[in-house]
C-alpha cells in the first residue's frame, strides 16, 4: 500500500513545486507592474510638481530682489549669484529625484527576478522530491517483486 502512497506523494510534490513557481512568478509580475506605475507617477506627477515649485520659487525670489530695489540685471553682483546659486540647487534637487526614481525602479525589477529564481527554485525542489518518491515507489515493487519469488503481487 505505502507503494501507491509513494506515487500520489511524490505526484502531490511535483503539483505543489509547479504551484509555488506560479505563486512567485505572479509575485514578480505584480512587483514589475508596480515598478511602472511608480516610474510613471514619477515622471507624470512627482517631477512636473518639482519643476513647477522650482519656478515658483525662482520667480518669488526674483520678486523679491525687484521689491527690495536692488539692480539684478548686473552679472556678477550679490542677488544674481543668489538666483544662480538657487538654480542650481534646484537643479540637483531635480536630479536627486530622478536617480531615486531610477533606483526605486532598478530594485523593483531586480527584486521580480529574485522572486523568479525562487520560483524555479521551488519548481525544481519539487521535481526532485516527485522522482524520489518514484524512485522510492520503485524500490518498493522490485522488492515486493523479488520477495514473491520473481511472480507478480498482483496476478494473486
């Protein structure tokens, strides 16, 4: 009878391994598609709001200066080397943005394909686990089979 358990176990091992592998690779899947959406968001929404702050910022400060009297058309002078100095801070701030973006991205896709070599992982360990109980299933019936004396069990 444990020959007939060995067989339904060892099929019961190989389905079990080829599900997980579906469970891992529907995991990654979802983990790439939020890895475009986040990219997307970022690109549609998060940077056309920075760019539109920093243009605020820019002409507020400009505003400013012209409130304040001072001449900024003059290359070289305090109030232009401020704007110049805001601009490029904003700048950077932009690219930081983005490079969090990209790199938010890159480890999202990088985190889908680890999920996929899990899933082969788990589809591999139970192939493995279905043969050794074949094989195990097998061993059993040469031995039931060489104990009877080299007449099938099953012939009565």
């Amino acid at each position: 009878m444990s020959f007939f358990g060995d067989i339904l176990g060892g099929y019961g091992a190989g389905q079990l391994g080829k599900y997980n592998q579906g469970l891992y690779n529907q995991e990654a899947r979802l983990k790439v598609r939020n890895a475009e959406i986040k990219k997307k968001t970022f690109e549609d929404v998060d940077k056309p709001r920075i760019i539109a702050q920093h243009e605020r910022d820019r002409s507020n400060t400009f505003v400013s200066f012209i409130k304040s009297g001072v001449d900024v058309s003059r290359i070289g002078e305090s109030p232009f080397l401020v704007m110049l100095d805001e601009t490029v801070e904003q700048a950077f701030d932009l690219e930081i943005a983005e490079f969090n973006s990209t790199v938010e991205y890159q480890n999202e896709l990088n985190n889908a394909s680890l999920l996929r070599g899990k899933g082969a992982g788990e589809a591999y360990k139970g192939r493995i686990a279905r043969n050794t109980a074949y094989a195990k299933a097998a061993g059993k019936m040469y031995g039931n089979y060489s104990s009877s004396g080299g007449t099938s069990i099953l012939s009565g």
